[in-house]
C-alpha cells in the first residue's frame, strides 16, 4: 500500500468557553495506513475524543488538515465527500444511547443499506443476516426483530458494530467502545474489532483511557498517549508498555492497579511532583508536564516546547530529556 | 470474632413477572480490620447484597430469610431485625457506605462543611465546634485542604477530591465497617492510584474493615486480604486473594480472571465468558453456571451444587469440578490464570 489511508497532519481544535479559549488538541500529527490498528490513551480531557471526532470528519480542525488518500477532506464536495461519510465510521461509547430505542434491529441496519444503495428488500434481509453473523450475533434472525432494551449492553455494542459495517468502511473509530460494557465479555468484542482490520483490511482507531485494554487491542498496532491536548509519545504497543520513553507514560503505567496481587502490590512508583492535572484554560508554559515531571530541568522544560521526536526502536516521544539523553524515560527514573 | 455475621441472606425482588431471586443463600463473615471484596458480572447479585446489608435496598426487595449479626465487642444485634431509629443510628455509625463520587452523592445546593454538620447532627453530635475539629481532622486526614474544601459546594470539587470527601464523610462517626460501592470507577488513573493509596493508610490507621464491590479486579488485586466470587446471587467461591487470582476452582473465577489483560508480564491466553448470565426469576436447574461452563458434566446437571472445601480450609468452591479446574490450571502457583491456560 502506498502511502497512508487516513492522516491528521498537525491539527489542533480550540474552544471558546465563557472563562476563555482552551485548546483540547494542539498539533497532533498522526498517520493511518491500510489494516493498521491504533489506539488512543490518555485520561480524561487529554483531547483524545476530540482527536477521534477530528480523524472522523465529524469535527473541523481549527487548524492543519485531515487527509483522506491524500487529499484534505475538508475541501471535499458532494459526492467525493458523501464517500468519504461512507468510508469513515464511528461506534459510540454508550450502547444504551447510541441506538433508537424504538427501531427494531432491522429497522436501525436496513436504512443505511437503502441510503447507500447497498441493499433493498429480500437482499437487505440476507445483508443484515451475513453482519448480524460477522458481528457474532446468532442466530441471526432472531435478532432482526428485536428492540433494543431485549438485548444486553454487550449485544448492543455488537449492533453499533454491525450498523457501522452496513457501508463498507475502511476506518473505525471506536471510541470508549468497551468501558460501558461488563469486563467478561470485553475481551470478545475488541477480537471482534481485531478481526475486522486482520480480516476485512479495515483501519482500526480506539480511544481508550485504559491501558490495558489498548495493549490487548493494540497488540499488533501501535499506541499514542495524550496528555493535555498533545501526543507525548507514539510507540509500537509492546514497547510502550514494557519501556514506556516518556514521563508521562512512565507514571501513568507505574499507577495503573492490575489484576494480579503480586504485580500490583509490587510495582514501583514514579514520584510525581503535584497530583492536579493542570487546567486547560491555564496551561504551563514549555512542556506542559514539567510541573509535575520528575526528570523537568528548570530553563529548558519549563520554556521549550518539545517536539515529537524520534528514539532508536522506532518510537517518537516529546520529552527533551529522553530525547537528549536518547534514553526512554523509565529507564532514566529506574522504574526498569 | 467476626464484626459482622451474614447467615443464609436472600433477597427478592418483586417484579411483574414474578420475584427475582437477586441473592441466595448467602452466607460470609467479615472479621474485624479485613478487606473483604466481592466481584461478580453486572447482575450477579452484588450491589444489591451491599446495599442489603444496610438496609437500603429499594422498595421492591425484600429478605425472604437469613440473618445479619453485628458484633463489635460491645454491642450485638441482628441488622435486619433493628427498628427504624436504631437502624438508622447503625447506617452511619456502625456501618458506613461509600458510594461511587458521582455529584449525585452530594447534595449540590449545600456546602462540603453543611453536608458534614448535616450527618453530624443526624447521629446526634450536638456540638457543632465538635463536629468542625473532627471534620478538619478528617479532611487533613485524606489530604485535603481543610479550610478551601469545607468552604467550597460539591460540583466546585474534582471527582477524585470528592471521592476524598465521601471517604472523610463515612469516617465522621468511626465506624467499624465501611462498605465501598465501586469507590474508584470513573477515576483517572493517577487519581485512582492515589484513593487505593488513601484506602490502605485509613485502613491501617484507622483499623476499620473493608467490604468492596467492584467489577474492576485490578482494585481488588490491591487491597482485599479475602474474596467472594458471586454468580446468579449465590457466592460460588470464597478464598484469599492470592488463591482466587492464582489458584482459582470455580470456573466462573478462571474465566473472571482470565477475562482481564494486564498491563505488566506476559499477556496470555486472555478470553471472554461466552454466553450471559441466566434469568434470576427462571433458574436453570442444577448449576446456574452450567450453560457457559467449559468444565461441565452431565452430573451439573443434578443440583446446584453447595460450596465444597477446596486445597485449603480457607478456600472453597461451589463445584463438583473443581480437581478438573485444578488440573487444568496446572501446578505453578504463583502465575496468572491467562498465563497458565496460554
């Protein structure tokens, strides 16, 4: 494949609230190609929704561009853009919101299958049977005339997944598409999303606070961790969590509580300086994690802004001192 | 001696289909300064046993038999035969709940000092510079700022400040348990990380025990010293933390634990539970775990089977399979279940 599928080439979106102008996102640059799985992390108002709704087209960069094949999205008209809509889809977070409780399951797939003229009538019926089977939903036909509220959280999701499927899409975003539904069956339906890159070459986005859950999705693909509107690393999924390059990253895996008593009573803690996130109406100058890295050097993180830069192994991380030191983070806080 | 006692509990409730058998035959004890968690799906019947243990279970439960004995040394008494007022005193000075930091916790249009002085004089703390030196301790004790937090109304908090607040607000009267309804869901992971820190240094200073509910097994890999595994109301196993995580014999724990992928150590053979847990009005006969149980014989089938002892004295499993799981598991006892099955 050459080049890449989906691009977000520095954008950044700002916000005008009554207490001011934040910026949610600020010049992330990220690079899709075809199949490839990617999942974004970071903790709440990190900007990783508004990043998912900027990759989807749902939302305008205020500035840098979204490219689709190559060319800017934003300037797509008519039936270049009604592809575009096709070709991008997003599956919700919340499985109880995002479906209209008054359509049965045949009634929420079969629109999009007449609106995009991919089925109608006796063919619409044998389309929504074959996703409904994609999707594991079985057997099938006792699903199409189900509402809704007869059907679990898990299910539902299921559906979202199916009705994303209906127009043939060559990008996912899935975003929190996990975190409402019951942590035993969690697992089946990121391997359904898996194999909708590895089967059906589809470019998989997920957005998730959770790291564990992006480093099983993420297994083949790759990670990139926002913190405060910016990407402060972009690794390969297995050396992100096994030596995270950043501070940031460093800290936050340090934190995370595992389901295994001996490796979470075990772990060792990175000290971070303040424990408030900053707020985005006010944010630091330099690097704005430096008021709370442990590794910060007064006249350089607290004036510069680092760039993402890349380190051996293939992995991009904006931190001045892993850069110079061309060292990740955990290894210079001997958290390895 | 145990703090507090739970005998064959069951609790209805009543819907138009007919009674929903939310929990069954539950019995456990929770000894004095332990952390006790319960895990299980959604539906599994563990809110709703937390929240019967107080007594604050909506208007369509009801017990249909058991017992809940408190003892602290000093006083004894059955929960669930307590009139309205000495019931009420128990909520908050015996027993205190601490509820997800959601603002609903709170009332919005008061301040954290009013919400405080309010739970105060409910339990009969009448001097109000009393209740004030005892609120500033207690803030001071979960690392708040005494003087900007008793000042500020609840939505002007974070939520992981909040949590702190309703952590400090369950210890004004020092109750001797302290029951957690998923106290870290919906936390950042920092945040989160710095309650369980929080719980673990009120726990030993202040020696109070611990029932939490979670669905988050990271948060009970943390802190429990024991477990309860609950499936379709019943508890189906009970066992310390490290025989649960590690040596694990009902199969609906194997499959909990191996539903979780980690962050840290290999990633093994992670899956999930196929199937859905069964209807609690219509029991499926013999084991309700049986429909979605890769270690089933025909003898499940038979009865739904009582808790067994299992390897330990401590440890038990409500399942005639359970050398099966133990075999399956393999004999290196301190890996993780995905890893073992990998």
């Amino acid at each position: 494949m050459s080049g890449p599928l989906i691009e977000l080439d520095s954008v950044s979106r700002t916000y005008t609230t009554p207490a001011g102008t934040i910026k949610a996102v600020d010049d992330v640059s990220l690079s899709l190609g075809e199949s490839e799985t990617i999942c974004i992390v970071g903790e709440s108002g990190c900007g990783k929704t508004t990043t998912g709704r900027m990759l989807a087209g749902l939302l305008r960069p205020s500035s840098g561009r979204l490219l689709f094949e190559g060319a800017d999205v934003w300037e797509k008209k008519g039936k270049d853009l009604a592809r575009f809509r096709r070709a991008v889809q997003l599956v919700h977070q919340d499985p109880y919101a995002s479906l209209n409780p008054t359509r049965t399951i045949a009634q929420t797939l079969a629109p999009p299958l007449a609106k995009h003229k991919k089925a109608h009538g006796r063919a619409a019926r044998a389309a929504m049977i074959s996703l409904l089977e994609r999707v594991g939903l079985t057997p099938p036909a006792d699903f199409l005339l189900k509402y809704p509220h007869q059907l679990s959280g898990g299910q539902r999701q299921r559906v979202s997944i199916a009705r994303a499927l209906t127009v043939d899409p060559r990008v996912i975003v899935a975003d929190e598409a996990v975190s409402m539904v019951d942590v035993s069956i969690r697992i089946s339906l990121l391997d359904l999303l898996h194999n909708l890159a590895t089967e059906f070459h589809v470019t998989t986005v997920l957005i998730t606070h959770d790291l564990a859950v992006a480093r099983y999705f993420g297994r083949k693909g790759r990670v990139a961790v926002m913190y405060l509107g910016r990407v402060v690393e972009l690794a390969d999924t297995e050396s992100l969590v096994s030596d995270p390059a950043h501070p940031y990253s460093t800290a936050l895996i340090a934190a995370i509580p595992e389901a295994d008593p001996t490796i979470t009573r075990t772990k060792k803690r990175v000290p971070l300086k303040g424990a408030e996130v900053p707020s985005l109406l006010n944010l630091p100058p330099g690097c704005v994690f430096h008021p709370r890295c442990p590794l910060s050097e007064p006249g350089l993180c607290d004036v510069v802004v680092p760039i993402l830069g890349n380190l051996p192994g293939g992995r991009s991380v904006a931190c001045h001192v892993a850069l110079r030191e061309r060292q990740p983070a955990a290894e210079l806080l001997g958290v390895r | 001696m145990p703090v507090l006692s739970v005998r064959d509990l069951s609790i209805d409730y009543r819907t138009r289909r007919g009674p929903v058998h939310a929990v069954r035959d539950v019995t456990f004890d929770l000894e004095q300064g332990e952390t006790l968690a319960v895990i299980g799906e959604s539906g599994s019947g563990k809110t709703t046993l937390a929240v019967g243990l107080i007594r604050l279970s909506p208007r369509s439960a009801r017990v249909t038999k058991g017992e809940i004995r408190y003892d602290d040394g000093k006083r004894a008494f059955d929960v669930l035969s307590l009139d309205p007022e000495r019931l009420r005193r128990f909520r908050w000075a015996d027993c205190a709940m601490v509820f997800q930091a959601a603002l609903s916790a709170f009332n919005p249009v008061i301040t954290i000092w009013e919400q405080f002085l309010d739970t105060g004089r409910a339990h009969g703390m009448g001097d109000k510079h009393k209740v004030h030196d005892r609120t500033r301790e207690l803030l001071d004790l979960v690392h708040l700022d005494p003087t900007r937090v008793l000042r500020a109304y609840p939505h002007e908090l974070s939520g992981g400040m909040r949590q702190r607040v309703l952590i400090a607000m369950a210890l004004l009267l020092d109750p001797r348990i302290i029951i957690l309804d998923e106290p870290t869901t919906a936390l950042d992971i920092l945040t989160q990380r710095a309650i369980i820190d929080l719980l673990r240094e009120l726990r030993g200073k202040l020696g109070f025990a611990t029932i939490f509910i979670s669905h988050d097994l990271s948060i009970a890999a943390e802190l429990a010293d024991r477990m309860l595994t609950m499936y379709a109301g019943r508890i189906v196993e009970r066992a310390t933390v490290d025989d649960l995580f590690y040596r694990p014999r009902h199969p609906y724990s194997v499959g909990l634990m191996r539903a979780v992928p980690r962050v840290s150590g290999a990633l093994g053979s992670v899956a999930s539970i196929p199937g859905s847990p069964p209807d609690l009005i219509r029991l499926p006969r013999g084991c309700s775990y049986y429909p979605r149980c890769p270690f089933h014989v025909d003898e499940c089938l038979q009865q739904d089977p009582p808790l067994l002892k299992v390897d330990t004295p401590e440890h038990e499993a409500a399942c005639i399979r359970w050398e099966a799981v133990a075999a399956a598991l393999g004999s290196d006892a301190e890996a993780p279940v995905a890893e073992k099955l990998a």
